[in-house]
C-alpha cells in the first residue's frame, strides 16, 4: 500500500520547516555577532538539516509544491479551486509579514535586509502557497478503495 | 455564496462495480483525491464532472447526485417494483 503523509503530519512538517528557517536566520545572526562559537555551528547545521529534510517531507513529498507551480491545464477542477484559495491566503499572508519586517527594522533602526533574510523572504513567497494547501488538504491513499 | 451540500452514491456504485478509485479518476480525467473529496461528499462537482460521472455509470443524473439524503438502492429499487405493481 502506498503511504502518504496525513494531514496531521503535513502541518508538523510545515510548522517544522518554518521554524527551523526562523532558527536558521536567528543562529547565522547571532553566530555572526558572536564570531561563530562551535555551539552555534553545531545549532545551525542542525537548523539547516531540519529545514531540509522537513522541506522535503512538507512540500517535494506530498507533491504540493508541484501542484501550486503547474499549469493549470494539468490540474482538475478541485485542484484549481486548492490552488487558488492556497495563493489568495497566501497573498495576504505575505503581505502581513512583509509589514511586520518592515515596521520592525525601522522601529529597532537596524541596518537595512541583507542577502539572507531577503532569500527567507523569498523562500517564504514561493512556499506559501504550497504549505497552504498541504495545512488545508486531506489526502487519501491511491489504494484505498 | 455557500452552496448547498450534495448527496451522491459514488462509492456504491464504484465498489458495486469493482472498480478502483484510480480507474475511476481516470475515467472523468480527476485527480484521485478529488474522487476521495465527491465519495465523502466534501466537494460538490460542476455540471460538466456530475455529466460525465452519470456518463460513466450509464445512470441518469438523480440516481446518482440529490440535495437530499439518498436512500439506500435497495430500498429505491423495492419502492419502484411496488410502483409498477400499482400501476398494473
């Protein structure tokens, strides 16, 4: 029989992946201020694992990230429903975040996004989508008749 | 606008027929997870997917969906001998 991950697992999954991407971000940071102690290596190559392994398992291995970046000629009419409701949450959620990082970095004065934190934003763009799919989807096994 | 939940009998008729979730999705060219979401009744099809559906059994369109709780075949077959009885 062929497994396919719950709901309930997809949403640890996700919460897994975008939490270990707010760790990865925090330990580069703080490593970078601390000049990189062995701990905080160990604690971001830890961070980076997780995000991967969770990434796969989240998005590559449910097929989502798949399924919000096809074509719309290859998706049936449920699917084109998923797919449009996923990228109008998607949008406004974005959108919050963006706010917040934007009124953050100018209420703390801080210097201005750098290369990181712009690729976690953009992570966080093309992911969106998908992981709103995958929290909202109920999948069923192909052999379970 | 929130449209109304509709009842079908795709599963019956499904397993009735031995056919598979897969052979069926095929069929009305849908993903297999949509046939999970009609089966369960979480997703109310276009006309065109209940079309091709009815195509597919070979039954007409109200044997198969209904806005209301559907009654098992047996008891709709019992009920429509007894009508042509009557009729007689």
């Amino acid at each position: 029989m062929k497994k396919q991950n719950s709901r309930k697992q997809n949403r640890v999954w996700i919460l897994l992946n975008y939490f270990s991407l707010i760790a990865l971000i925090v330990f580069f940071y703080t490593g970078k201020y601390f000049q990189w102690p062995i701990s905080l290596v160990v604690f971001e190559i830890g961070s980076v694992v997780v995000f991967l392994i969770s990434f796969l398992k989240a998005f590559i291995k449910t097929k989502y990230w798949k399924m919000v970046h096809t074509s719309y000629k290859n998706l049936d009419e449920r699917e084109m429903q998923v797919v449009l409701n996923a990228l109008r949450y998607a949008y406004s959620i974005f959108t919050i975040v963006c706010l917040i990082i934007i009124y953050a970095f100018a209420i703390v004065e801080y210097h201005p996004i750098d290369v990181l934190l712009a690729a976690g934003l953009l992570y966080l763009a093309h992911t969106l989508p998908a992981a709103i799919a995958a929290w909202n989807e109920k999948n069923i096994s192909i052999d379970d008749d | 606008m929130k449209s109304r939940k509709l009842y079908n009998r795709i599963s019956v008729l499904r397993k009735e027929r031995n056919i598979s979730r897969k052979e069926l999705a095929e069929s009305i060219g849908v993903n297999i997870q949509t046939v999970g979401y009609l089966e369960r009744e979480e997703y109310n099809p276009s006309l065109d997917l209940a079309f091709k559906i009815n195509e597919y059994f070979g039954l007409p369109i109200e044997l198969i969906f209904s806005p209301e709780p559907l009654k098992p075949l047996s008891e709709e077959i019992i009920e429509l001998k007894n009508k042509i009885g009557g009729e007689k």
